[in-house]
C-alpha cells in the first residue's frame, strides 16, 4: 500500500524497541460492557478523502480505510500473519503445477442490496482491475493471471483490443459458487494477492449503471455502490467526512453503530482534536509531542505503540559518478549513526534499521553490513578514493529532499554526521515535493543522494520487497542493477517450496545490503493515541491505519 | 484603459452619456479576453512546473498504467490539442474530470468546497469593516492618545502575527484550555463547518479571528491614515468654523470623504477572503477551496488547478466591478466613462 513516504509520515514520527513483533496493539478484551446503540460512534481520522470508492482504483490507506470495510476480498492475513484465511472464499485449493487456483465463494454470501456473491462477481471485479481504460493502480500484483502480461500492450484506446484481452484472461465462474484462476507461472505468494482490498467482487449492475462516475466521491453515489463488506457508506459529505453503518446482510453485524471518518492532514491538529474529545483514534503524535505524550498520565494510557511493516532508507544515483563506486556508498551507510537518529532526531520513535525485510515479517534478519562503524567507513572511504573518486567529485555531491521542516531537520542531520565521520560537505537542497517525486523517478534520476524513501508492505512475503530492487523497477530509485540479485529473487518469487525461497531471499538480501545501492536507515513504529473507551481493536504489523488487513472495525465497540 | 482594442466590443456605446447599466455589461463583456489570457497564462505554467500528475513520491505506477491514465484524461494528445480541447469544453461550462478523483467533475468538486469557503470569508468580512474602520477612526480622531496608541498596537501587532501562529494560539488557548478549565461546561470545537451558508455557528469564531485579524488590522490602519488626510484638509476646517456640531462634521464631512481609499481597499480584501486559505481551512478542518487548490497544485491536478483559477479570476472581476460602481455613489467626481 502506498503509505509511508508521505511527508506526514515523516512528522508523525513513533518510537522504540519492538518486542513481541509480528503480534501488534490491542486494548481490551471484546465484548464487556458495551455502550448502549446509540453511544456506538467511533471517530477516526484517515488523513484525506479518498480520491474514489471504487476498490479497484483505490491505491492508499485512507482509500482502503473505506473499501476494506465496503468489501470483502477472497482472502485476509491471519492475526499472526503466518498464511491467509478465508474471508469471502471459504476454502481454496492449488493444482499440484501452483498454476490453478480454485476458491468456494461462502454460501449465504451477499451484497449489501442482499443479492448473492457469485463467483461471477469475482471475475468482473477481477476484470475491471486490469481493464487498461480503468488503469487501475495495482494491476501490476496481479499480472500473473494467465494472459495479464499481455496489459502493457493493449491499445486502451481500442475497445475490441481491450474486450479480446480480458476475455483471454485466466478468470472464470464454472458454477456460482466456484471462481477458478489460472497462473502463467507459479506464484506461491498469490495467496496473498487474493487478501488486497482491490481484490473484490463487483456488481456489474452498479457500474453499468454509474459509467464513468462509478466510485466518485458524492454525496449521491455512496448509496449506488453495494459491497460485500461488514458496512456500508450511510452518509457522504464531501470533503468533510464519510459515515459508515453495519451492513444488515454481513454475516456478523458490528457492534459500532457509525464509524466516522474525517480527513485531517495536519498532524497538530489530529493532536488537538483527540485532546478536545473530538477524535477517538489518531493516526500518529506529532513528533515534538511525543514526550509531552509519555510524560501525560492521562494521554500516557491512550498511547498504543506496535511495531509496523514500513522501513525507510536513503537512495544512492547508482548510475552517476562517484555513486557508482559500491565502496563509497558503503562508506555513507556505515558513517551515519542511526541509533542517534532516532534519539535526537525521532524522539525515540521507530528502531534503527540496517535490514531490508521488516522485523515482523518472514525474511527478516539483522545485518551488520551497513551499521555505524567511523573507522569502517573511513577505509572503505580511502578505499574508494585509491579506484578513482576525486575530491572534486565528492564536493559536489548533493542531498535532496521534499521540503518540509520535519525533514528538514532531518537532512540537516545527516549533512553533519556525514561531515562529522567523513569530513564531506554534502550539499542539502530542499525541492517542492512533485518537483522531487519526479526528479526521483528511474526515468529522470537526476539527483546524487535522495530520501528519505520507504516502503510498507502491501502483504508479509518477501517477493513484495525484493521484487523492489529488481533491474527495471520503478521504484529501484537507485536504478541498480545486479544480475545475480535479479536472478535470486526470480528463483524465490516462483520456488515452490518455502524453504527454498527463503533461503534466495536471504542471499538476495545480503548482497543488496553490501552492495548498498540505497542505505537502511529505521524501520517505523505506530505511534497512536485511542480513546479508553475504544474496546476491541486488534491490529498486527501489516495494519498502517485504524484498519487494515486484520484490525478491523467489526471487533471494536466504545465500552460504557 | 484603452478600450478600442478590440473591434467586437466597438459597438457599445462610449463616452460621457454611457450609463451604469452599459458600462456593466462593457465591463462582463472584458471579462471574456481577460479569462482566456488567464488560461493561457496558467495553462503554459502549469505544463512548465516539473513532474506531472502520475508522479508520486512513494509507490510508482508502472509505466503501462502512466500511459492507459494518459489516455483515458486525454494527455497523450500534443499540448495545443489539448489546449483547444479545454477551451472549447470551458465555452460549453464543461471543466473536465478531476485527474487524481476519477469520475468527479471539476465543476463539482468546486462548487461543493466554494459555499464553506464563501461563509467563512463572508462572515469575516462582514464583521472586519465596521471594527477595522471603526478603530481606524477613532485612532485618528485621537491622534497620539492612549486610545490610538492602543488601537495602533492591536493593529500591529495582528498585522506582524502570522495566522497559524493566532490559530493554534487559538486552538490550544481557547478551545483546549477552557474546556480543560471548566472541565467541559465551556466547550468550543476546534473546527470544522456542519453547515455552509450559516453565520451562527461556534465553530466559526476561531477561523473568523484567524483569518480577520491581518486585513482588520490593514483596514484599520488605512482608515486612520487617510481620516488623518481629511482631518487637515480645507473644508473639514471650514466645517468646524461654521460651528457645525462635532457628530456632523465627522460623518457628513470627514469619513465620507476619507473612505474612497478604504473602499478601494475593501474590494481586493473581500476577494482574499472569498477565495480561501490554505492555512486557516488545514488549521480549522474547514473543507473549502483554499486548502482544495494549493492540493491540487502540488499533485498537479491539472483540470482542478484550471478550473479554480477560472472561478477565482471571476471573482475578483466582479468584486473589482463592484468597486468601481460604489465609487459613483461615494464620491460624485467619478464618472463612469474614461
């Protein structure tokens, strides 16, 4: 999901060490003492309206915070995020080839108008995915389903192209209840694209009926989207908030009456309504915050801390003198003191982090390639200078970020630990932020030294993250290229057998860290604050707002 | 002016006998060419800003979606096919879809954001002018006494603070800390608008003082300037020696005179206040246009960025011919004509 890079995650900054990791927050146990019905209002904050209802165009977590409770996929991670359990589906079985895929729909499964779920449903929600005139943002996971590969070629602009490619694609319903899909190639981790919350059923009736406004974001057309979800949107107003109420035809009804949602952006002010008692939940503390937060009695006790699937990291222009000596870029990996960082800099959010793969996740292994070392990096410096890079070269090195203040202290931060260790002057220029997303993309790269950049995963397996830096991805900013790492990961991402791919994942890793195209820098926390008398909300490290892959709003109730 | 430019405007009558109602219509007809140079204008510069709507700083879109985007809003076509494209749509009150919300009209989407926006601005408005010219006055009628020094203060000091510095002054002081104080019975909402087009709620009076505080403080102090002027001149003096009472000389005489500069003021003020900010609606939740533009800008959102530019340039053409038609009812040496 696209989340942390945002500039907001960067100031909401969150803390700490993560103890127990793969299992998150949680308050309460369910079911005590319920507030009467009308007492079962949850306010949450999710940052910003979403951009459309329509799951299958939605690409953000405030997005999904509505589609996740609208609609229901085939799929969703288990609490402990070790396999995926059914949710829409209510058993699945895999050819012995990996290349079939069949799911039972779950009898008694209905929209929110009460028809049924069938697995026709399925293949249209699947269709109108990688229908390229959708151009839906996550086509790209699901580019496994036989004949998907084929999307980037279609001409959208032709309606029989596009009609051919997705009669050819590998979806079909050979009875209501049944919803095959056949692979090109075998995926062990598509059990988990089958959890992603633009994964759903779609009734063909309500998009015929919209057209091209189907999920815009009026006041009108909430009540002509049906889903499969344990809600439904009961008021819309734009730009102000989005009202969701139990969905009477889900299979167990919410104890929430109305789930609330505003979008507020700023930070201090998300702090200074859940102080006022206008917010139940917030998404993070303002940075500077945090202390006044821990030291509060009463704010001390509505702090939830759980470790997150996000790590973020600082991108080296491997294509671009002196960057493309592996020494020199080791030499800034290892001259950066991050515990400091986090310390002085964070205010003890987050954990350092010299690792790709999240703690929490499978694949996740502690690594002392790129740890703060002065004396290692001022060798493998010398290093460097003896194969060619000049001084000239290293004065003119910049480090760019997308203006804001959070960052800017930062970026100031790294320019002196840079100087402190290695005595280089890196230059720091702050840039509008679109002016930087686009000087930062693999067909543009035009910068030296760049971030801060991140990722969260979308679902715990590792092909979600090695596939990252694969020759050719657009988000390999560092536009490395390795043929041996190219060639591990390819091997995991379609190995039968786990062991194998962890084991390809693990080489892979190793030797991205040591060849340092980008340098680890922290791995998130979720940092929130949540009502004492929210009850019942359980999340899990893949979770990046109130909800998510299992937090969901179904457990949760305001206690009386 | 000159206002031979353009031949197809010839036909509306010119000179001394022109009156109100053709001058109106003269000055909406400007409006046309004025609108098209500020598409020009925002169209060439939106396209010069680096990055466009599909770039993002986190997840990337792959190409082979960039490019399906591209078609489907139109922005494969070469730029001045684009362009024309837009114009004729605009011709035809169409504004296009909003690039980063699919299915929504840009139309729409403005005009859902404009009403919080314009009650906001509108209730400010409608308080600042009484209290910015009042102190104004006042300070001038007692010029270097305590009542100036203190109004002057207010004033500068309002003018010197940056709003989202008031703001969440006002936030943490008087929404915070009263209900903390009296333990809820005192309890103001630190924003957000329930419902547009009404003056009477209590979440305005935090974003009313926020906003007002700067232009009050610039009314103010225009006001005590210019009544200052008219307080030297001839006539005012003339007024006292015929022993008028002091009430007729400084309404009949001195503010009627001294306000031609402050209307002047107010017009441009008033389309400040109308067309939102992005700081005072972020601040106070508040789901106007002001905090919906500067958005759109930084995602470059190319139909909204226009589409709002367009309404904002409507509306400071009005309010500015408004203006000009006051002055005739203030001051009788203005005519109309050139």
């Amino acid at each position: 999901m696209y989340s942390g890079v945002s500039v907001r995650a960067l100031a909401l900054a969150t803390a700490g060490i993560f103890a127990a990791a793969g299992c998150g927050g949680s308050n309460g146990p369910v079911g005590q003492n319920p507030a009467p019905p009308d007492k079962q209002v949850l306010r949450v904050n999710v940052d910003t309206e979403p951009a459309t209802l329509d799951p299958t165009q939605q690409s953000w977590a405030y997005e999904g915070a509505v589609g996740r409770n609208v609609f229901e996929a085939l799929t969703r991670p288990k609490a402990d995020l070790s396999d995926v359990e059914g949710a829409a589906a209510s058993s699945w079985t895999v050819s012995g080839d990996g290349l079939t895929w069949t799911f039972k729909i779950r009898s008694g499964e209905k929209f929110s108008d009460g028809t049924p779920v069938t697995a026709s449903d399925f293949v249209y929600g699947y269709k109108r995915l990688l229908d390229p005139t959708v151009a839906a943002a996550y086509e790209y996971n699901f580019e496994m389903i036989a004949g998907a590969s084929g999307y980037a070629r279609v001409d959208a602009k032709s309606a029989s192209a596009v009609r051919s490619f997705l009669n050819g694609l590998g979806l079909s319903a050979p009875d209501p209840q049944t919803f095959v899909i056949k692979l090109d190639h075998p995926a062990p981790y598509f059990k988990w694209v089958t959890s992603l919350w633009v994964a759903v059923p779609l009734k063909k009736a309500d998009v015929d009926a919209a057209g091209a406004d189907f999920g815009a974001v009026t006041a009108d057309s909430a009540a002509k989207i049906h889903g499969n979800g344990p809600f439904v949107i009961s008021e819309l107003v734009p730009k102000d908030h989005i009202t969701l109420s139990p969905s009477k035809q889900y299979r167990t009804q919410a104890i929430l009456q109305k789930v609330i949602l505003y979008y507020i952006s700023d930070a201090n002010v998300e702090f200074a309504k859940f102080q006022n008692g206008e917010l139940d939940m917030t998404r993070g503390v303002p940075n500077p915050d945090v202390p006044t937060v821990l030291n509060d009695p009463k704010l001390s006790k509505q702090l939830l801390r759980g470790p997150t699937l996000l790590n973020y990291w600082i991108n080296f222009n491997t294509t671009r003198a002196p960057l493309n000596n592996g020494d020199l870029r080791l030499a800034l990996a290892k001259s950066l003191d991050r515990e400091s960082y986090i310390k002085n800099v964070r205010k003890g959010v987050g954990t350092s982090a010299t690792y790709f793969i999240p703690n929490g996740e499978r694949g996740y292994e502690q690594s002392d390639t790129q740890k703060y070392d002065c004396n290692q990096a001022k060798q493998l410096l010398a290093k460097a200078k003896t194969a060619g890079v000049t001084d000239t070269q290293l004065a003119g090195l910049h480090y760019m970020y997308p203006a804001s203040s959070a960052r800017k202290a930062s970026s100031e931060f790294f320019q002196q630990q840079w100087k402190q260790c290695l005595g280089l002057n890196i230059i720091v220029d702050a840039v509008e932020g679109q002016t930087y997303a686009n000087k930062l993309k693999t067909s543009v790269h035009d910068f030296w030294i760049a971030g801060v950049s991140g990722w969260q995963a979308d679902y715990p397996d590792g092909q979600n993250w090695m596939d990252l830096f694969v020759t050719g991805s657009g988000n390999n900013y560092a536009v490395w290229s390795n043929k041996q790492y190219d060639q591990l990961v390819q091997k995991a991402d379609n190995a039968a057998k786990q062991t194998d791919r962890d084991t390809a994942y693990s080489q892979a890793q190793k030797l991205l860290e040591q060849e340092a195209p980008v340098m680890f820098l922290f791995q998130d926390e979720k940092f929130l604050l949540i009502a004492s008398k929210v009850r019942g909300y359980h999340r899990s490290a893949i979770d990046d707002d109130w909800i998510g892959d299992v937090a969901t709003a179904t457990t949760m109730y305001i206690a009386a | 002016m000159r206002r031979g430019a353009l031949p197809f405007l010839a036909w509306i009558p010119r000179g001394r006998g022109t009156t109100l109602a053709v001058f109106i219509i003269r000055r909406l007809l400007w409006m046309i060419p004025v609108l098209f140079f500020v598409i020009v204008i925002t169209f060439v510069l939106m396209h010069l800003a680096p990055g466009g709507p599909w770039d993002r700083e986190g997840k990337q879109l792959t190409p082979q979606v960039i490019n399906n985007l591209n078609i489907k809003y139109g922005l494969d076509k070469p730029l001045p096919q684009q362009f024309l494209t837009y114009i004729w749509g605009v011709v035809h009150f169409d504004f296009g879809d909003s690039l980063r919300s699919p299915g929504q009209h840009v139309s729409q989407r403005v005009l859902e954001s404009w009403p919080y926006t314009f009650t906001l601005g509108a209730v400010t408005f409608l308080l600042l002018v009484p209290l910015g010219i009042g102190l104004g006055v006042v300070a001038a009628l007692r010029q270097n006494s305590v009542a100036d020094y203190a109004a002057l203060g207010l004033a500068t000091a309002a003018a010197s603070t940056p709003n989202f510095v008031i703001g969440i002054f006002l936030i943490i002081f008087l929404a915070l800390g009263m209900n903390r104080l009296t333990g809820g019975t005192f309890y103001l909402p630190t924003g957000g608008m329930p419902q547009p087009f009404n003056p009477f709620q209590v979440e305005l009076i935090m974003p009313v003082i926020t906003l007002g505080a700067l232009p009050t403080a610039y009314i103010a102090r225009l006001t005590r300037s210019s009544t200052l002027d008219t307080l030297r001149q001839d006539f005012v003096r003339t007024a006292w020696a015929k022993g008028l009472k002091a009430r007729l000389v400084v309404m009949r005489h001195v503010l009627k005179n001294s306000l031609i500069p402050v209307v002047t003021a107010l017009g441009p003020t008033f389309a400040f206040l109308v067309t939102g900010s992005f700081i005072v609606e972020t601040l106070f939740s508040i789901p106007g246009i002001g905090r919906s533009f500067v958005t759109s800008i930084s995602g470059r959102d190319y139909t909204m960025i226009l589409g709002t530019t367009i309404l904002f340039a409507v509306l400071i053409a009005v309010v500015n011919l408004i203006v000009d038609v006051l002055y005739v009812f203030i001051d009788p040496r203005v005519r109309l004509s050139d």
